[in-house]
C-alpha cells in the first residue's frame, strides 16, 4: 500500500513538472500578445473547459502535464499574432521559460528541503583513515578544505565522493585550501580500496569529513542555490558519461523506470515523513533534468527550435534567406517520431525490468 501511494505521488509530481513547464511558455506567450489558442492541465480526454478571450482553459482527464498550444507554432497561419511571426529574441524568450519554470520548481523543492536544516557538513578533512599513507605537507592534511577535484569545484560536501570517485586510478588533480592558501596536488593517487574507520571496514578513499558548519536563513537560501545548480552540473556529467560510453543506453531509464525508482526509495524510508522527503529530493534533480534536456538542441524539443531561430537568424544575415518551415517541420516531426520510438522502447524495458 505505501508502494502505490509513493507511486501516485509520483506521477503526481511528474504531472506537476510537465504543467509546469508549459505555464512557462504560456506566461511568456501571454507577456509578448502571442495568441494562445488553449491552455490545459492534464492530457487525453476533456473532463472541463472554459473559454476566457480568446483562449481556451481545459482540464483533462491523465494528470501527465499539460500543453500550450500557440497560433502558428509550426507554420504561418497569417495571424500577425501568431508564434511564427514574432521577433526571433521573443521566441527564444518563449521556449526557453518551459525549461526556466523546471530549474524554478527544482530550486523551491531544494530551498523547501533545506529549511529544516541548521547544520550541514563541509568538506574539510577533519582525519584519517589509519591505512591512509599520503598525509604530510606533499600530501594532503587535517584542516585541508577540498576546493576543486580534477577541475570541478566543491561546491558542498557531497561533490567530494561524486568527483572522487570518477578517478580512473592514475591519479587525480586536487586544489585544496590550506592556511588561507590554495595548495596544488597534481596527479595525486586516489584509488578507491577498503578503509577502517571506527572498529568498521568500508570502501573509499581513508579521508574523514566531520566538520559542521552553523547554517543562517541565507546560508540555507544559499545552499538550495548551490545544489541546484549542482544538479545541473550532474545532469551534465551523466549526458558526457552517455557520449563517452562511460555509461550504456542500455542503463537509460524512461518514466515508469523513474517512478519506479522514486517509489521503491520512498517506500525503502525509515518513516512516510522522511520517505516523502526523500520523494521530493529525487523529483527536484528530476526537474532541473527536464530543464536541461529540454534545452538541447535536439529538434523537436525546445533547445532544437532556438537552434533553428539562431540558424535563421544566421542565414538572413548573411543571404538574407531562411529555412522554409515546412522543412523544419519535417525535421521536427521525425525528430518527435525518433524520440517517441525510444521513449516506447525505454518504457518496455523498465517494464520488462519490473516484472522479470
């Protein structure tokens, strides 16, 4: 039973996230006159609609997200009103607020999140593990603040095991802080190998965070900020790993896999509280993802039609000619048909995953 409710949850969420996203277009159509044919929360059938000017407000029956559909999106209709017709900055404006209202949304969980925190822990190395051998001037110290590992910043404390980590064994470049002085430690050995710590053996690095810092109401503000923003930096790190092979198609997760997950964690929680807690965290990295995707310039998504109003901007500019819209049509369409294809295919594999 607390399965289900975790699931709905969920959905709920993700039903949140996509409306959401499409009130950001909306805003910002509304902001610029663009004419908005209909506005609706939920998908599939029509369960209410009201027409207010000359938009129709709808509530429909799967509460999966929502739409915003625009006069002249994907062709021109003649409206001087019309999507196409607006001014290319405008229209950047447009599809980039679907993305903005996700980042939004993952920073007002991360901020909600963090208001019943005081304390938090910073990554100053406070001891060692005894197996640790690299202590010492040339090495690393207590009271060393790790400020950067092979070139991305510490940002808060949990980036130090999650950049660590990624050393593939031939050492890594550390920036740590040490008497108001940045020391350098290039190609410094970090393999992961068992530790003991406290009568109990782990596997990590023999370094011992246990440093607190007092947190204010703008320290809290400050730190949602920081983890958001350290989300995207993840999500970016997780799309490299793709590219690289460092991770497989194959370990891509649509959204039955994701609600999977969110709900087998909320239900795995010691108490509900903690569990919808822990729902929240993992739909906050979840929005700040769809923030990001939604921004690359894939066509069909939005970052794919910006990236077509740079490249027709481009293009008047220099021949004073833009790519007719039919064929960007075209390549939207296929594009969406593609995605459409993967997201089926990804969604046979969580199901196949769940029931095997």
């Amino acid at each position: 039973m607390a399965r289900f409710l975790y699931i709905l949850l969920a959905v709920v969420l993700f039903g949140i996230m996509i409306a959401i996203h499409e009130f950001g277009h909306f805003i910002t159509a509304k902001m610029f006159r663009v004419k908005v044919n209909e506005f609706s929360i939920g998908m599939g059938p029509l369960l209410f609609s009201r027409k207010k000017g000359e938009t129709v407000y709808s509530l429909r029956a799967l509460p999966i997200g929502g739409f915003c559909a625009m006069e002249g999106e994907d062709e021109d209709t003649g409206d001087p009103r019309a999507f196409s017709r607006q001014a290319g900055w405008k229209k950047v404006i447009v599809l980039c607020a679907g993305a903005f209202m996700n980042f939004l949304l993952g920073l007002l969980i991360v901020i909600l999140l963090y208001t019943g925190v005081s304390t938090v822990r910073v990554p100053v190395i406070t001891q060692f593990a005894p197996e640790f051998s690299l202590e010492g001037e040339d090495g690393l110290m207590v009271g060393d603040r790790i400020k950067r590992v092979d070139g991305h910043g510490i940002w808060c404390y949990g980036d130090v095991h999650t950049y660590l980590s990624r050393n593939d064994g031939n050492g890594i470049d550390l920036v740590v802080e040490r008497g108001g002085k940045d020391i350098v430690l290039e190609d410094f050995p970090m393999p992961i190998r068992e530790y003991t710590f406290e009568g109990s053996t782990y596997r990590g690095f023999g370094l011992i965070f246990q440093q607190n810092e007092t947190l204010s109401l703008l320290g809290r503000l400050k730190l949602g900020f920081v983890q958001t923003v350290d989300y995207v930096r993840t999500v970016w790190m997780s799309l490299a790993d793709l590219v690289t092979g460092r991770v497989s198609v194959g370990q891509l997760s649509g959204v039955i896999g994701v609600v999977d997950v969110v709900s087998e964690a909320g239900a795995q929680s010691a108490s509900a509280w903690e569990g919808i807690l822990t729902v929240l965290d993992i739909m906050a990295l979840i929005s700040v993802n769809l923030a990001v995707m939604n921004l690359l310039p894939i066509p069909a998504l939005d970052g794919g039609r910006i990236l077509f109003i740079l490249l027709n901007g481009v293009l008047w500019g220099l021949f004073r000619r833009r790519i007719p819209e039919k064929y960007e049509g075209y390549v939207h369409a296929g594009a969406l048909f593609l995605l459409i294809a993967l997201m089926v295919l990804v969604a046979l594999k969580d199901v196949w995953n769940i029931f095997a």
